[in-house]
C-alpha cells in the first residue's frame, strides 16, 4: 500500500480546470449563437474560478499528513481517470467536437467525469475541507444542468 499524496489530486484538479477553461473558451469561438457563446465563455470563467479555489487549497496542503494508506491501483485510477478522461489536452485534440451539437454532448460527458472525480477525491481530504469539494461538485452539477437544457432546446439554426 501506498501513502497518498493529497496535494497531487489537488495539481490533477488545477489541470481539470485548465483544461475545461480552454475547452470552453475553443467551444464558444466555434458557436454560431450568441446564447451558446455566452454559455460557453460563462462556463469558461466558472472553471477560473474553480481553479483558483484548487490552488488557494493546494497551497494549504503542505500541513496536510494524510494519515490513511490507499491501494496503489486506487492512486493509479485516479491518475488514469484525470489523464485520459477528463478535459486533457490530449483527449481534446483527439475528439475535439467541430460544432456546437458535439460540444455540448462532449462537455456534459466531461461534467459528469468530472463530478465523479470530485466526489471521489473527497475520500483524501481532512472533512473540514469536505465544503469546499461539495462547491465544486455543485457547480460542475450546474454546468451539467446548464449544458442539459441547451441541448434540448438547439435547434438547427444554432447549430
């Protein structure tokens, strides 16, 4: 077993945010509708925002010991999860969507990745920072709330 680093999950959560911030930013240049870019440029800024909170959290975490052991294939999966599933770099230019249809479906599957991902990370922080983590799961809830009802209300025109 393993002795988790708390403060490693917090730099994968920064690059989470990173990467959404681009993916968003690159989603709301190709929109054709204004409503969709300021939704788009909206969830951008959120993802600064989450950002910061993971950075103000991460440079608290050198007075963390984490006092639990985890599996190694436990920490491996969540590696895995934030490398090849969520927002990254290189998941963007593989199935970086061409309009806004695919973008919308694309970022509600990354949302989603990214609620599972944040709920899981709890299991590594003290319980006083649970809050903090509970924002965040529910602004990514809202984000795939958001994105659920433009879907459903696209029609072709702003495609």
């Amino acid at each position: 077993m393993k002795t988790f680093d708390v403060s490693e999950i917090f730099q994968f959560a920064i690059k989470i945010e990173e990467n959404g911030t681009k993916f968003y930013w690159h989603a709301a240049q190709m929109a054709k509708d204004a409503k969709m870019k300021e939704v788009f440029n909206s969830l951008a800024e959120d993802e600064i925002e989450h950002k910061k909170i993971f950075e103000d959290m991460l440079s608290q975490m050198h007075k963390y010991d984490p006092s639990e052991f985890y599996p190694e294939e436990y920490f491996e999966y969540l590696h895995s999860y934030v490398d090849g599933i969520i927002f990254t770099g290189e998941l963007q230019e593989r199935e970086l969507p061409v309009d806004t249809l695919s973008a919308i479906k694309f970022a509600i599957q990354r949302e989603l990745d990214s609620i599972l991902y944040y709920q899981e990370i709890k299991k590594f922080v003290t319980k006083d920072q649970h809050d903090l983590i509970d924002r965040i799961i529910e602004e990514e809830r809202k984000h795939f709330l958001k994105l659920s009802k433009f879907l459903k209300e696209l029609t072709p025109e702003k495609l």
